[in-house]
C-alpha cells in the first residue's frame, strides 16, 4: 500500500476539519458546563477540574488538528475517530485506501 496520502482524501480532509474542531470543542464545552454543575465541588475544585480539563482538550487538538500535513494525515483522522469528532458519513468519505489504513492503524 501506497504511503502517499490521496489528493482527494487531503481536500476532503481540510473540509472536515473545521466541522470536526468545532464537535471537540462543543464536547469540550459541554464537560465543563457538567463541572460547574457538581453541587458538591467548591468553586476552587470546580476550577482546577476545569483546568486540567481544558489542558487535557489542549493537547488532544494539537494532537489531531496541529501540523496538518500529508504524512500527518493517517494519525490525524484516527485520533479524531477516537474522540468521537467524525460521523460515519464523514469516515466514509474518504477513499477505501484510506479508509483500510484508519483501520489497520487504529487496531
């Protein structure tokens, strides 16, 4: 197999991403929303949750959405379906070719 990643796949790659980005944040948003509800956490506790939180969402979208290049590509779109940021449709988008390399990456 081909190491190359598709022309096709990188455009349809750079259409998903902002869709992509803006779900992890969202989740991101909701979690923090679900922090401040814990009745039982004092402001403080709520707070350093919340940080360790946000650096945790930090790294996770330096991971999948820094550096976007060709040789990242592969990595990328598998670290976004782990975190649940692609819809069928979306993964199913891609060529088979890329499609098999996800799957033989993320087993």
């Amino acid at each position: 197999m081909s190491l190359d990643f598709p022309e096709e796949d990188w455009l349809r790659l750079h259409q998903i991403r902002p869709h992509a980005i803006e779900r992890l944040c969202k989740k991101a948003i909701h979690q923090i929303a679900e922090i401040q509800r814990m009745p039982h956490l004092s402001k403080h506790d709520a707070y350093l949750k919340i940080s360790d939180l946000v650096r945790q969402e930090d790294r996770a979208i330096e991971a999948a959405f820094g550096t976007p290049k060709r040789t990242n590509a592969i990595r990328q779109i598998r670290l976004m379906i782990q975190q649940g940021i692609l819809t069928p449709a979306e993964i199913s988008s891609f060529t088979k070719e890329t499609q098999i390399r996800v799957e033989l990456d993320t087993e």
